[in-house]
C-alpha cells in the first residue's frame, strides 16, 4: 500500500517539476482583489427581464443602483475572497427541472436549471471574464472544446 502511495507521490513531483508556473501578473490577473470598475462593466452587461434569485433582487435593480451598490459588492467580494467563502445566500439557488422532449415520464428528457441570486452572477461573470481573458496563454487551444470558442 505505501509503495503506490510513494509512486504516486513521484509521480505527481515530476508532472509538477514540468509545469511552467503562472506568470506573477497573469496570477494577479486571475486571483487579485476585484475592482469596482470590473464590477460596473458585468452590471452594465447583465441581462434584463430575468427571474431573480432567493432574495428577489433583479438585475434591474442592480443597474438601477449600481453607482450606490459597487463600493459595497466590491467590498463584499474582496472579503469574501480573503475568508475564503461568501456569505450563506450567495450559495443558495432554486433548483427545478426542465422538460426538453419525448417520454415525460423518462428523467433523462428532463434538464436541470438552478436559478442564482444575481450577486452571485455577477462575481461569476467577473471571474469568467478574468479567465477569458488569460485563457490563451493558460491553456492551449486544441486542449479543450468545454470552453466558449475552443476546439477539440
């Protein structure tokens, strides 16, 4: 048993001594503090007449108050960042299923939709375009056809 562990364990020492490390600026690019201007643009561009999540809060109220809200969300997800964790409503969502075709009867002819509180959108937003826009330097293009634009 200890022995493919320690097989293991060399392993995963030499896949990682092959690894290139993240550029220090492509690091901070990716993990650094959120910016209230990032948290503007991702408002600006959020969808309108869209269900709101648990809390009730549309993306219209959002725009609405965004010059009075993004001190606050930025404050929020910055500490949010640090501990690690959000607060408990930011996780939570309505799940229901969806009919897309055939047997009604069969579960597979049924697709999953979890509705999210919008502040949750929003910092998915900004991270997914943070990693979009280090993407081509991560990761190579044949390498993945799971992400928008990308080829098999």
């Amino acid at each position: 048993m200890f022995s493919s562990i320690a097989t293991n364990s060399d392993a995963i020492n030499n896949f990682l001594s092959e690894v290139e490390p993240l550029d220090s600026v492509i690091y901070e690019t990716l993990i650094g503090k959120i910016k209230r201007e990032e948290l503007k643009s991702v408002i600006n561009q959020l969808s309108t007449d869209k269900t709101p999540g648990l809390d009730g809060l549309p993306s219209e109220f959002y725009k609405l108050v965004s010059k009075e809200l993004s001190e606050l969300l930025t404050q929020y997800y910055n500490e949010g960042i640090e501990r690690g964790t959000m607060g408990k409503s930011f996780y939570e969502g309505v799940m229901c299923l969806l009919y897309k075709k055939g047997d009604r009867e069969d579960i597979n002819n049924y697709r999953q939709l979890t509705i999210m509180n919008v502040d949750y959108k929003i910092f998915a937003k900004i991270i997914m375009t943070r990693l979009e826009n280090v993407l081509d330097i991560i990761i190579e293009k044949e390498q993945t056809c799971a992400i928008k634009g990308r080829l098999m």
